[in-house]
C-alpha cells in the first residue's frame, strides 16, 4: 500500500470537499430552485413556515470546511510549485465566486424569501427569479470548470524540490 504526504492528504481533502460543494449545487439548481423560484410570492412557501426548507445548514457547513481544506491543500503544498500554483487557481476563482455571492446572490435570495410580505409584483419577482437562476447556473458552470485545476494538481508531483535538485546534479 502506497503511503501518502500529508500535502497529498490535504489535497485530496479539497477534492472530496470540492466535490461535494458541486453535489450541492447540482441538487439546488436541479432540484430546489426550479421550485423555489416558479411562482414567486406563493412559492416562497417551500421556504418559509415551519415545515420550510432551508439549505443554510449545508452551504454553513460546507464552504468552512472547503475553505479550511482549501488552506491547508496550498499550504502543504507550498514547496511544489506546480501543484500551488493549481490550487491558488482554484481558490482564486472560489473567493472570486464568494464574494459575488454574498454580494447579489444570498441577499436576493433573503428578498426571496420575504416576497410573500413585499408589495413586488409578481411578474417583478419571476423575472428577478428567472434572472438569478440563469445567473445562479453560470455560477455554477464556474465552480465545476475551477473544480479541474484541483484534479490535475493531483497528477503533480508533491515535491518539487527532488526534481530540481536532480536537474542541478545533473548538470
């Protein structure tokens, strides 16, 4: 059996995490928002009362432990350059991702929510809907894409220092 670094661990860690984050958002826009979003203000009930769902607990959960893994994966890694320089692509893109999301995404989606209480038009609210959710799936596409400098920095070496020390006694 192969005994892996702990960079490699903490890759693959980001890879699972990653992975999983995509999962979510396959199922939300799936699933959840073609609902959600359908007939907004009356839809808006699949969200609100006490039987309401709330994907808040995943999307809490998942992005500290995709940051965390996130972290640890470069730092690890620091000493290859070729799988730090995949990874910080990757980041680059998510922390990208997030802030646009905390900034347009998450606060319509609170509006969503409180729809059934606006004095919105309903037709204002299937096409803020139907805009978010295009939007939303652009994201999406964003995430799956930056998902693929995690896997081939997976093919890198997890040093690359023996490499370069071997080229130096070479010469």
């Amino acid at each position: 059996m192969k005994a892996f670094k702990l960079s490699t661990i903490a890759l693959m860690l980001a890879v699972v995490f990653w992975g999983t984050l995509l999962g979510g958002i396959a199922y939300s826009h799936l699933v959840f928002f073609p609902v959600y979003l359908s007939d907004l203000p009356a839809s808006a009930v699949v969200v609100n009362g006490p039987y309401g769902l709330s994907e808040q607990s995943f999307w809490l959960l998942i992005h500290p432990l995709l940051i965390l893994s996130l972290v640890a994966a470069i730092v690890l890694n620091w000493n290859s350059r070729s799988r730090r320089n995949l990874i910080a692509l990757s980041c680059a893109v998510y922390v990208a991702v997030l802030v646009v999301t905390m900034l347009y995404f998450v606060p319509e989606l609170v509006l969503f929510k409180a729809s059934p209480q606006s004095t919105v038009q309903a037709s204002e609210w299937l096409a803020r809907g139907k805009r978010w959710q295009r939007l939303s799936w652009l994201r999406g596409f964003i995430m799956y894409i930056s998902f693929f400098p995690l896997l081939f920095a997976l093919t890198k070496p997890a040093n690359d220092f023996p490499r370069i020390a071997a080229l130096i006694c070479a010469e």
